[in-house]
C-alpha cells in the first residue's frame, strides 16, 4: 500500500461525508453548503492534482498499521465540518466571505507552486529559487495551512485551529526541514535559504 492510496481516499470521501453529515443532522444552512463547497472541491481538485502533477514523496511503500493512523489522523479534518454541520453554528457573512478569500488564496499557492516544482524537476534536477519559491522555500505549505485555516474559521470553533496546529508540527515543519536538508547539496543553497523564508515570505530590499 501506498501513501498516496490514503491521502486520496481521504480527500475523495471528504465531499460524501460533509453532504452525509449535513443529511444526518438536516443542516441545509448556508454556512454548511460553503464549507461542502470550499472542502468538498479542494477534495476533487487534490484528486485532480495526482493525476497531473503527483508528488513522488506521496508514492512510498506503508504498512498496514501505518495505513489505518494516518487515515485516522488525516480524518481528525473532518472535526471541523462536523462541529459546524452538527451544532448548527451561526457564521457571520464576515467569516464566510474572509474563509472564502482565504481558501482561494491558499488553493492559489498551493497548487501553482506544486506544478512549478513538479515540471521543473521533471525537465532538470536543480535547486528552485524562482517564481513561487523565490522568497518562500514552501509556498505549497503556506497554501495548504491557509485551506485549512480557512475550514476551521468557518467552523467557528477552537478545536481545528489546534489540529492545524497540532498538524503543522508533526507534519508540515518535519518535512520542511527535511526539504532544507535535501537542498543542501546545492552549492548555492546557503544563499537562497538566507534570501528566503521557511514558510513566510523574506522581502529583500
């Protein structure tokens, strides 16, 4: 079994368990049909995403223990919908619209840079410092903690901001980390990391 077997499965269900929990509670509000809207489509665009331009990290052999935690963990996202679709939780317009402003600007990035760094590797094996990682060595990070900060505003709730949180140290930074460490073999490496931000833009004069 692969990695990206369990992240797809995931995103691909994410559309069918916000509409089943909607269904469940009989949650037809607007709030609950943005957020079907905003994580139901970034689901269908990330399934999209694999077929064109996959990440070859997501193609690692796992084991089935491994398999069945990570589905549980990528699951706990769906703590957001269900506290919102449940509760049946008033969302000001302000909070709807920011979290749709939010979730497109973190589509944007995340998505854009990934296919910036899938096809330039797949001409050439270099170190990218243009474009979208010119003063950000992980925008397709920046983008995703972006998406979903947008589902927990929307939410309405502090449970999935600490599961962002939660998320961003136990996966995002290790595997940032792990990133500088690869690009480390390249020679000019020192300077663009002193030129760039890990995951915030470095504006250079």
């Amino acid at each position: 079994m692969k990695l990206n077997q369990i992240i797809n499965l995931h995103k691909g269900l994410t559309p069918f368990v916000v509409i089943g929990l909607m269904s469940y509670y009989e949650n037809f509000s607007l709030p609950a049909w943005v957020y079907l809207s905003l994580h139901g489509t970034y689901g269908i665009l990330w399934l999209l995403k694999e077929k064109i331009f996959p990440d070859p990290y997501f193609k690692e052999e796992i084991n089935i223990i491994t398999a069945i935690t990570g589905f549980i963990f990528l699951g706990s996202y769906w703590v957001a919908p269900f506290i919102l679709i449940s509760a049946d939780k008033v969302v000001p317009n302000a909070i709807i619209a920011s979290s749709i402003s939010l979730n497109i600007i973190g589509v944007f990035l995340h998505f854009a840079s990934d296919s910036q760094k899938y096809f330039t590797l797949k001409v050439n094996k270099q170190l990218i410092d243009d474009g979208f990682f010119k003063n950000i060595r992980n925008t397709n990070y920046l983008g995703e903690i972006l998406i979903y900060l947008s589902f927990a505003m929307l939410s309405m709730s502090y449970i999935p901001f600490i599961i962002l949180v939660l998320f961003f140290f136990i996966v995002f930074l290790p595997r940032m980390l792990k990133k500088d460490r690869s690009l480390s073999k390249y020679n000019n490496f020192e300077k663009y990391k002193n030129n760039s931000g890990l995951i915030f833009p470095k504006l250079n004069e």
